[in-house]
C-alpha cells in the first residue's frame, strides 16, 4: 500500500510538472510522506485537519519537537506542496 502510494504520488507531481526533486525536511528530519499522509487521513483529511487547525497535532504524530513555534504552519505547507 505505501509503495504504490508513493509510486502515485511520484506521478501525480511529475504530470503536473512540479516533480518531487528531493524529500522535504521538517526541522532537521526528512519528512515520511507516507506517514504524514496517513497521519492527515486519520484526523479526517486536508479540509478537516485545516477547518479545525489539527496541523500541530500532524506535526506531532510525525515525531518532531515539541518546542517549535512554527511546526504548524511548516507542516501544512509541506503537505499542500
């Protein structure tokens, strides 16, 4: 299931010519795409998760730390691109 996730993620960005050149990184890890995929579906997906401002509680599921003022944030860009 993740790797076909992947594979059509990979094609996805590729087709509407934003590849994805390089993983992104969130603090000093790189970003699980699968994981930070699952972690927004479980909270209810992209519009649910946005409406009631659950980003940090994504960020969190993702490992990073706690004391980061702009997790929220950095982490809904990083899904959104």
């Amino acid at each position: 299931e993740e790797e076909a996730f992947l594979v059509s993620l990979y094609r996805f960005m590729k087709e509407r010519r934003t590849p994805i050149e390089r993983i992104p990184h969130l603090g000093f890890k790189q970003i699980d795409l699968w994981k930070i995929y699952k972690a927004v579906e479980k909270l209810g997906a992209y519009e649910l998760v946005t409406g009631r401002r659950l980003w940090k509680n994504v960020y969190d599921e993702l490992g990073g730390s706690p004391g980061s003022t702009s997790a929220a944030t950095c982490t809904r860009r990083h899904y959104e691109r």
